[in-house]
C-alpha cells in the first residue's frame, strides 16, 4: 500500500492505492469538498451507495477498482473498504474538531437501514447486503 495525505486546516485529503492477488484499488478523498464523485467499482450497488455517501456528506472522492469480480465480488468489496478507511484516518489526522458522531434509522420500502458514523481507532466494516457484479456480458 502507498499513501499520502494532508490534514492540515487547510486541507483533509488523502490517496491510497492498495494492490493484492484479488484486486487493484485506488482511493482519494477531500473531506472539505462538495460531493463530487468518481466511483467505479464494477459493482453496481456499490458504486451507488458511494456515489450517495460522496453527496450526502459532502467529501470528494474517487475510486478505481478492479478485482476478480468474475469469481465473486466480496473482494473489490472489501479492498476498497479497507483502503477508504486508511484512506479516512489519514485524512482525518488527528481528527481536531470533530465532536459528534451520527446514527439515523429510518423506514425504506421492506427495508430498515440504519447508517451510523464513528470515528474509532481501529478497523470496521459491517455491512449485510446482496451484491452482483457487473455483466461482463
């Protein structure tokens, strides 16, 4: 993994590219952006639910991925996972500033998503969703 970053006042940015034998990934964001995405993942909803965190909350972000989708997308999945939280903790530094965090169940169509932010010390990632990759086809 190669990274580099800024957090200063002036600018909360960071870029990582991760390669292992499943997948190749490259993420960089700008916590102070203005939602502005570039996300290609080849895994459609995933893209997605990115591409909605970018303008929601407001971060710049791109991220390029490719992986061995045609075995099973959990890898792509999981790198870029990986590299957007080192990629978050770097940017964040030492995270001055911050003193909330946010948790927000809501109804959504047979669904009960419950989207929740922290910005704890060490590795996370949960999630519970059914994704495919793109056809190939």
């Amino acid at each position: 993994m190669s990274s580099t970053g800024s957090n200063t006042a002036a600018a909360r940015t960071a870029r990582m590219e991760r390669a292992t034998s499943e997948s190749s990934v490259l993420v960089e964001i700008n916590l102070d952006g203005t939602g502005v995405s570039d996300i290609d993942t080849s895994v459609p909803f995933y893209d997605h639910m990115l591409t909605a965190l970018c303008k929601h909350s407001l971060i710049d972000m791109t991220v390029k991925a490719t992986g061995d989708i045609h075995i099973d997308v959990h890898h792509t999945v999981e790198d870029v996972a990986i590299t957007f939280g080192e990629v978050l903790r770097t940017a964040l530094g030492n995270k001055a500033g911050i003193r909330r965090f946010g948790e927000a169940p809501f109804p959504w169509t047979r669904h009960w998503p419950t989207p929740s932010w922290t910005c704890q010390a060490g590795p996370t990632l949960c999630t519970a969703a059914s994704l495919r990759a793109r056809s190939t086809t």
